[in-house]
C-alpha cells in the first residue's frame, strides 16, 4: 500500500479536541529562563493544581491522535521535543511523515500533552532517569487497545513515542518456521535452553515471542513468568499459568526480576531484554538451572548475538560466559522486516540452531565459523538471512534492491543470485 499522502486513509469526520485554555495560561505563566528537567517538572507540578477536566482535555487530545493511528493502520506515533517541528509523526507501513491534518504542537503544548498521560510513579521515574518506558490502554471502538510508550528528554523538552500492540498474536505456524526449529522452540518437546530473538527496534521480536508463547499456552502445562519494560501483549492463561510483570512497575528491574522468578516455580521465564550484563548473567544463570528462558537483543545476525553477549561482560568473565553460553543456547532467530512488493511488510529472518559443531566453534571462540554452519544447516531448518532474503525476492514478495538493502553479507546474496542464473 502506498504511503503517500493522498494514500491516507479516511478518517471520521471529527475535528481535533481544543487545547484546553487552562492549560496554556499554565505555559505562559512559566519563565523562558526555567529550562529542561526543571521546566517539565514545573509544568507537571502546575499541571496536577489545575481541575481534572483540564487533564481530561489533554488526554482527549491524546486519544484523538491514538485513534487516528489506529485508523490509518500505523505502527508508531511521536511527538514533543523540538525535532518534531510542532507535528505528529507517524510510522505507516515503514514510514515515518508528519500530520499536519491532526494538528501542530509546540514544545511546550507536547509536554503538557505527554505528561497528560503519566502517573506519579512514571514522572518519578522520568525525572531520575530522563526516559520511562510505559504502557498505556485506551477504548477503541468497544475494545481495550494496548500502546508502548517511551517519553524521554530532547533538547530540554519532553518527547514521546507509542506504539499500537497487537490484539492477537499471530499463529506460530503463520512465521514460517522449519518444524525442526518449531520443535526446539516449545516447551512439550525441549524443556530448557536460552532462545534468543534478536533484531533492530520494530523488526517483530515481540511479536514472535507472543507467538511461541501463545502455542505454548495451548499445548503444554506450565507456569510461564513474562519480564517486560513494558508489558505489551497480555496473555489469558489457557492450558499455562501466564503472569506478566512490568519492570518499573511490579519489579525494579530485569536483573531483578529474573532471580526472583526462581522463587516463583517457574518452567518458562520470558525476558524482555538482555541489555546489560547483570541481566546476561542472571540470564544464563536461570538458564543454566533447567528453566527453559527467552529473550531478546538488538543485533542483526545470530553471529553478532553471540559475540554481543560475550562482549557486554567483564573481561574477566567472558571466558566463563562463553562456556556457559555455549551449553545453555539453544536457538537464535534474527529478524528483519522488510517492504513487501505492493505494500506492508514481509518478515525475513535467520535461524541458528546450536548443534553440537556450533557448541564447538562457540567454546574456541571460533564464531566466524557459524555462518557458513547455518548457510549449510537447512535440512534442520537453519537459514542465513541472505538465504531467506533471496526466498523472498524469488516468491516475488520483495524486489532485489530491497533484499540487497537488508543483506548482512551482500556477497553472499550476490552469490545466490549468481548460482540461480547459471
């Protein structure tokens, strides 16, 4: 689908909800000289004086803009901060343009705005760490809508981005997984190791890991424990107990929240991120217990999962996490999503099992090996992202430019290309 402007799909005839009057007598009343932090805490101290309808006006406003991204079938919105230029920016089939149609927003409008949206807890946090990750539900159209939302500081003002979480999860199946692979990710067939998902921002991980746990939930009894900064899907348990904590919320932290789930009776821990290396480490720990654990990083390769998680640690450790790693991981999938030919988005991906040759080349510190394992390793469903790519472009879903551009090793695709021809 096109994402020009005259593409822009219908949206109900109503008009944006009026800034609240109140509120900008609040900005103009506040001194150019008070400036960053202290201006958003300001603001948000004046803020919470005036009458709850002044708040309810802003968040009105909010809804306005998160019901026009639903209609247009967006994936993000941001605003706030000077960088936006006053507009609503949001992300539509991959691309990201500014709105005018839903209304212009001055620094000032979008911390007022964005603050409309926060409760005590998350400002204190905002404040200590200048960014909070939160989630945030709506009513649209009878049903509960789930957003991610990040607000963080941008040249002394707030700014703000949310993004729409699925009401279901995709069917398992519908990735396109090998069932070898399928075999490893559930729990009915291989009951511990470290799977990691892996991939940019906006490349599908979460919606992935839903995906494994929601068939999960439908096939095997187990106690699931879900880490999340947010949380973003919410789990009904079925045929698993399923219990989401929100790191901020429920538990101070990722690290945190993995050691206290060995306390919980847990056969499955979700962790939403391994971003630090006290989160790596309690990772491979949990791991390295019998549980069977999940979880992400932003790396585009398998190779470069392994040799991130090596590298995040201590010097002094890494010999020991390597050993470690090697005999708690199990798979890795790396994610790209890509431009369909005729509009959205298809999924390419790279899938490494860790076979008993991997484990090898993972101990001696010979990672450069794996790629050419996984390049050789489809009759177990392993596949390089430049083999999945190519896939792609010769079911006609994607076009050559596009599959050059997502390549990690483009010679390694030309070289596809090149066998097919001949």
């Amino acid at each position: 689908m096109s994402t020009s402007p005259s593409a822009i799909r219908s949206s109900k005839a109503r008009s944006v909800p009026p800034f609240p009057e109140a509120a900008r007598e609040l900005i103009t009343k506040l001194s150019p000289r008070v400036t960053g932090l202290e201006r958003v805490q300001h603001q948000a101290a004046e803020l919470i004086r005036l009458p709850e309808a002044v708040r309810g006006g802003l968040e009105a406003i909010m809804h306005f803009l998160l019901e026009f991204m639903l209609e247009q079938e967006a994936s993000d919105l941001d605003l706030g901060g000077r960088a936006a230029n006053g507009y609503v920016w949001y992300r539509i089939h991959g691309a990201k343009r500014p709105h005018p149609e839903v209304g212009r927003y001055d620094p000032d409008e979008a911390n007022l705005l964005i603050l409309a949206l926060t409760t005590d807890r998350i400002r204190e946090r905002l404040y200590e760490r200048l960014s909070v990750d939160f989630s945030y539900e709506l009513v649209y159209q009878g049903r509960r809508r789930r957003f991610r939302a990040t607000a963080y500081l941008e040249d002394g003002y707030l700014a703000l981005n949310m993004r729409a979480l699925p009401e279901q999860v995709r069917p398992l199946d519908s990735l396109g997984f090998h069932p070898n692979i399928v075999r490893h990710l559930m729990f009915e067939y291989v009951r511990d190791g470290l799977t990691l998902v892996t991939g940019v921002t906006g490349s599908g991980k979460s919606t992935t890991l839903d995906a494994i746990i929601e068939a999960t939930n439908q096939l095997s009894e187990a106690h699931v424990i879900i880490l999340g900064a947010p949380v973003e899907y919410v789990h009904t348990s079925k045929r698993c107990l399923i219990r989401h904590r929100e790191v901020g919320r429920d538990v101070h932290s990722f690290k945190e929240g993995t050691i206290q789930a060995l306390r919980q009776d847990p056969d499955i821990i979700v962790i939403g991120e391994m971003r630090d290396p006290d989160t790596i480490m309690a990772a491979l720990e949990v791991t390295d217990s019998g549980h069977k654990v999940f979880s992400t990083l932003h790396t585009s390769s398998a190779v470069e999962s392994i040799d991130r998680i090596i590298a995040e640690c201590p010097v002094e450790e890494q010999e020991r996490v390597r050993h470690r790693l090697a005999d708690v991981l199990r798979v890795v999938i790396s994610q790209k999503l890509c431009p369909r030919i005729g509009g959205g988005r298809v999924l390419a991906k790279e899938v490494l099992l860790v076979t008993p040759s991997v484990r090898a080349a993972i101990k001696n510190n010979n990672t450069a090996e794996i790629y050419q394992m996984i390049w050789e390793g489809g009759s177990l469903g392993m596949i390089t992202m430049e083999q999945d790519l190519f896939r792609l472009y010769r079911a006609r879903q994607i076009t050559w430019e596009t599959a050059m551009n997502f390549a990690n090793n483009k010679r390694r695709l030309q070289q596809l290309l090149q066998q097919a021809e001949g």
